[in-house]
C-alpha cells in the first residue's frame, strides 16, 4: 500500500481497541522462530516496492508456476492493479543484507486481486502476482503445490517470512521459520468472536504464544505436510498482536481457493 493508506491504518490502530485485528504486513518477523537455511523453503518470495528509491521488502509471497505468485489480499489492495513495476518479488533469497548468488529478481506485469476480498472483515484474503518474466526453476527456487480442493490441514505447519522477531519488535535479514499448530475453527472462533474467523481461514498458534507470524509476514506461505508431501495450505493474513496468548494467527485457508487460482493463473 501506498503512503496514505499505511498512515490511515497506523491512524486506525493508534485509535482502536488493543485486541484490534492486525495485518502481518509492513516492517515487522515470525516470532519465536528459527533461521532458515539457503534451498530449504525455496517457494519462499520477498515481495518489494521499489517506488521509495530502493528495494523495501513490506510482505510476502509463494511461488505458484514460473509466472506466478500467491500473496495476501491485503498486501496488493491499493496498488496498480494493471501496471505494477514499481513491485517486484525476489525468489532465492536468505539474507537480505547479503548477495548469495542465488536471487532471482523479476518485475511485476499485473497483480490479481481476488473480486470478493473484503478489508473490514479481510475475507477472501488472497492475490495472484504475475511476473514480467518466468523465474527458473532449481534448488533454490521452486514452486509450492497447492492442497486438495477442501481438504483440512492438520497437525503443525511451517510459516516462514522476514517480518519482525516480535511485536513492534525489529527485522530481521535472514529468513525466519517457525512451526505451529493448527487450532480448530471453534478454538478460533473462541478467541477471535464467531463472526470474526469464517469457514476459509485457517487458525494456528500455541494456546500459551510465544511463536507466530508478524508484521511483514503478510502473504507469505503456511506450509503443511500431513499428506506426506508439502503443500501451500495458508496465506499469512492477520491476527491480534503477534504471539499473544490464546490469539492464534489467521491465515487464509488455501483449500477453499484453489478454483479461483486454476481460474485465474492463466
């Protein structure tokens, strides 16, 4: 988002109650995590905007195919739509301090927002990133396959990214992992309010905290494997706080979407 739409955010939040919902986008990591290895999740992207004068990672992203990324609703809302080369996603990297040779750099071409997301109940949280030119695929770059159309992740997933370490806390460069449990829709919605967490989000979080995504973690991957192999079960879309006790993070449940991916990533 552009600069009046971080500043009416940062105005709401200032505002608001503390258990206001909050997205997991801008200069704040996974909490309680640990430093990723180089090639160990290579669908991992830094999503970039360039327009400030240089590269300023504010979200995250899967790589889909070649030509494709998955990212959060909210991370594209406000942007152009059409005409997005001020964006560009980085796949490959680790540290973002440091040039490891293994980066790809691409330019976006148009960014696809799904038509019903909705930012006051952050519905339908999830865009497609088309890229100007298709990455290549090796160890250090692949894609992320998507679930079964329906099915229900299970048991402790990964989620990765280069948000903050805590909340409000600092960035940091390497790319962080943390694992999680996923929390059922009623332990959720226990926690959050009924109306609040619908049938296509996903919950995950220790009921104690300590361990969470976070700001700048928006849009990147909650990565699952109870079907023996992984897969992009979640988007990194919002939560109270970061890591707060019995507030488990909310993710964008991909299951529901993937007609909507097939459909659109063409």
């Amino acid at each position: 988002m552009k600069t009046l739409v971080f500043c009416l955010l940062l105005v709401g939040a200032l505002a608001a109650p503390q258990n206001k919902p909050r997205f997991r986008k801008g200069l704040n990591k996974i909490v309680g995590g640990t430093e990723a290895t180089a090639g160990e999740l290579p669908y991992q992207l830094s999503f970039q905007d360039t327009s400030y004068g240089f590269a300023f990672h504010f979200c995250g992203a899967s790589i889909y195919n070649e030509n494709y990324a998955i990212c959060a609703g909210h991370c594209v809302q406000g942007e152009d739509m059409n005409n997005p080369d001020y964006l560009q996603v980085v796949a490959g990297e680790l540290n973002q301090g440091v040039v490891e040779g293994n980066e790809q750099t691409v330019v976006l071409s148009r960014i696809i927002l799904h038509e019903d997301y909705n930012a006051y109940t952050i519905s339908n949280d999830i865009s497609l990133l088309k890229l100007s030119q298709p990455l290549t695929m090796n160890d250090y770059v692949q894609a992320i396959p998507l679930p079964a159309p329906g099915h229900s992740a299970s048991g402790e997933c990964v989620v990765s990214g280069w948000g903050t370490t805590s909340e409000g806390g600092s960035t940091p460069n390497t790319l962080m992992k943390v694992s999680v449990p996923i929390v059922t829709d009623e332990e959720c919605r226990n926690a959050y309010g009924e109306s609040a967490i619908e049938d296509s989000m996903l919950c995950a979080g220790f009921p104690e905290g300590g361990k969470d995504s976070c700001q700048g973690d928006s849009g990147g991957p909650f990565a699952c494997s109870d079907t023996g192999s992984t897969y992009l079960a979640g988007v990194v879309s919002w939560g109270y706080g970061c890591a707060r006790p019995n507030y488990p993070g909310v993710y964008t449940e991909v299951s529901y979407f993937v007609g909507w991916v097939l459909a659109n990533a063409v």
